[in-house]
C-alpha cells in the first residue's frame, strides 16, 4: 500500500487514531460502568421499596407508602392499584417501561400467585445520563485535538533534521571538493546513520565526478593540437590551385566537420569546469546572430538532401547568451533533424524567449520521447553515424545554463523541439 501523505502527516494521523482509539474506548467504557452503576443501585433501590410495600396489612392500612415518583400497582387491587394491562406479561425482576413519552424503572415480584409491580419515574436519570454522555463527548472531542496538535508539534520536532538534513544534500554545493561532512551536525540517531550514509554516497559521487571533469578536461585539451593541425592542413589544400572541384569540396567538409569538432571540444571544456563561467570571459552573442551563423553552415547539406530549410526570424530579445553553449544546443538539433527527415522541411523559428525547431521526419514514439534526452538513445529509425549523444548533450548544457528544452510531436508526422533561454550568468 502507498501512502500519499508525507511522514508528518503520517505521524499526525497516527497520533490522532490512537487518540480516538484509546478516548473512544475509554468514553464507552465510563458510559457502559455508570450505566450499569445506575442500574443496580436502581435496581436495588426499587426492590427494596417494594418489599416494603408488600408488608402492609391492607391496602386502607399501609405502614409503607410509595413515593411521589412511585407507581405501585398489583393484581386485584382496589381502584388505580389495581394491575394495567401492559404490565401483566412482564416477568419478575427490572425492567424499563416506556409510556408515551416517558419511561420508567420497574420492578416486577409474584407473592403466593399475586403480580406486584413498582414503577418509578426516570426523567432524573435520563438527564444524568444525557450530561454525562454530553461531557464524555466533549472530552473525546478535546482528546482527538489534542492529540493532532501534539502529533503536529512531534512531527515538527522529529522531521526537522530530516528536513535539514535534506536541504543540504539538495543544495549543489554539497558536491563540491571541499563541502564539509554532513554526519558532525547529528545526532548518533536513525538520522545521523542516514548523514553517514548521504556523507558516503556523496564522496563516492564526488570522486565520479572529478574523475569525470578531469578525463573530459584532458581530452578537450589534447584535442585541440590534432584538430589545429587538421584546420590548418585544410587551409593549406584549399589554396592549392591544383585542386579539382571534387577535392575542393571534400577538403570543405573536412575543414567543416573540424570546425564542429573544435566547437564541440570547446563546450566539453565549458562543461567539465566545475564553476559556472563569468559572462565576461567567454564570448557573447544574441540569437539572431547564432541562427545565421548556423544557418549559413547548415544550409548547403540542408537542401543537397533536398529538404527545404524555412528561417522565421520572429522577434526574439536583443539579449546575449555563451556563444559556444547556445550554438552546440541549436547545431545538434538542426542535425538531428537532418539525420531523421527524408523529406519535407526543417524549420528554425526564433521567438521572444528562445527557438524552436521542427521538421518533417519519422517522429519519436511517445513511449521514448523522455528517454531520447538520455545517453547513446537513438530514434527507432537509426540513420547517420550519430552515438546518440547529441539530445544528451543538449540537455546537459540546457540543465547547466538554466534552459528549459521541451519535445512535442508535430502532426502528422515530425518533431518539435522548444527551448527557452535565460540570459548568461541569471540562475
């Protein structure tokens, strides 16, 4: 069974079930005692009025008479004695007799064949039993609300150090190398096991993640020579005039695909750093600025696939973001919307708060559209020499930077990807 509720509310719904369980049970059990109580001393009381009734010579010569709230009744005797019709069937012994709108206690004895009866009113014990009733009431009542306010003032005391204790895991800064130890500020509790355990898990997460930053630094780093050198080669063959068309345009893709890699090496470097970049120190451009430099790239195997390639300018913010980061998340969704689509169009529309582009291809299942943001996923229709990395990546420096990127299914067929910008350095 799932409980939707938090653990504070648990404890106070605890709290409060016990409370009515344990209240209720002692409410019922002072009602049903002094019910009981009452009935016996009545009980007791009624027969002993009654046996001293049955000791008068005559009904004209009573040493004992009933009391004002009293009814004495007895088979054959004289006038408003004698026995009433609805009290012949009862047997000896108590019994409670319900007349119009009153009830009374009466007790019922046979002398040698003679039934005496003797009734007495009970309004007065109805009205101890309703303010009594009435007062268990309300106890039950104050007991349950205390019970939730003292389950509230519990659950306050014993989930705040798990809440605390939750906020420091939650704030990033407990992954960073020097990020103190969470077990020191708790107690040797269940609270304090679970910090050791979240001080282990996050060293172990730490050094995953050095490791990490540190194999990606050193990569991107060593990349860069063999990738000048490639540049470099290109430049030198594409000033070699003889060069045929054919070479030329091979030694263009070669030069392209460097200028990729070195872009896509430069946001491997960005994304390895642990601290965010100053917007001062990297270069900055808007998104106007980045769509043209990326349509201009684009284009050419855009419309040799023969796709057609639709530009909306739109009327985005004169705001400027990290060139490099802005530029690999929207060049790897035009990519990936070349590598999908056969035909039809690939669209980039830039809006006030970010851009979107939208094509024509296969489309992504439902099923997989949350899992194609992560690592090595690829679409059911697996085309180019892609790894799948290129969704991970954009997500990556969305999460980095703060952008949102968010996929739709166009009708009938294709993709939408939107993604909304927040300008550098604004968390």
């Amino acid at each position: 069974m799932e409980f939707k509720q938090s653990l504070a509310q648990r404890i106070i719904i605890a709290f409060a079930l016990m409370s009515a369980l344990v209240a209720g049970a002692f409410a019922m059990g002072i009602v049903a005692t002094v019910h009981l109580v009452e009935e016996k001393l009545i009980s007791a009381g009624l027969g002993g009025d009654l046996q001293r009734l049955l000791l008068m010579d005559s009904v004209s010569d009573w040493s004992h008479r009933p009391e004002p709230d009293q009814l004495f009744y007895f088979s054959g005797g004289p006038g408003d004695f004698d026995l009433p019709k609805d009290l012949r069937h009862l047997e000896p012994g108590f019994h409670e007799v319900f007349r119009e709108q009153l009830s009374y206690h009466a007790m019922v004895e046979v002398v040698d064949g003679r039934r005496y009866v003797l009734m007495q009113d009970q309004s007065d014990f109805e009205e101890r039993e309703r303010v009594l009733f009435a007062v268990v009431l309300v106890g039950f009542v104050l007991s349950l609300a205390l019970a939730v306010f003292l389950g509230w003032v519990l659950a306050r005391r014993v989930m705040a150090p798990v809440v605390r204790l939750a906020r420091q895991v939650r704030h990033r800064d407990q992954l960073l190398g020097l990020a103190p130890p969470l077990a020191p500020d708790y107690a040797a509790d269940e609270v304090g096991e679970l910090a050791v355990a979240f001080d282990a898990t996050l060293g172990r997460l730490r050094q995953a993640l050095t490791r990490e930053r540190l194999f990606t630094s050193d990569v991107s780093h060593e990349l860069r020579t063999p990738l000048m050198v490639l540049a470099s080669s290109c430049e030198l063959l594409l000033e070699n005039p003889g060069l045929d068309q054919r070479g030329h345009a091979q030694v263009e893709r070669i030069a392209r695909a460097c200028e990729e890699m070195r872009e896509l090496v430069q946001t491997f470097l960005m994304l390895a750093r642990a601290q965010r970049e100053d917007a001062s120190q990297t270069l900055q451009q808007n998104l106007g600025e980045v769509a043209d430099g990326l349509l201009n790239l684009w284009r050419e195997p855009i419309e040799a696939k023969g796709l057609k390639l639709i530009f909306e300018p739109g009327n985005p913010a004169d705001t400027c973001y990290n060139a490099t980061l802005l530029h690999a998340v929207m060049g790897n969704l035009l990519r990936n919307a070349l590598h999908y689509t056969e035909y039809g169009f690939i669209r980039l529309t830039l809006t006030p708060t970010g851009f979107l582009v939208e094509d024509s291809g296969v489309g992504i299942p439902e099923e997989k559209r949350e899992a194609m943001f992560e690592p090595f996923v690829r679409g059911t229709e697996k085309r180019g020499e892609g790894l799948g990395l290129g969704l991970s990546l954009v997500q990556r420096i969305c999460e980095n930077q703060g952008w949102v990127v968010s996929l739709t299914t166009m009708e009938p067929n294709g993709c939408r990807f939107e993604v909304q910008l927040r300008p550098s350095g604004l968390r």
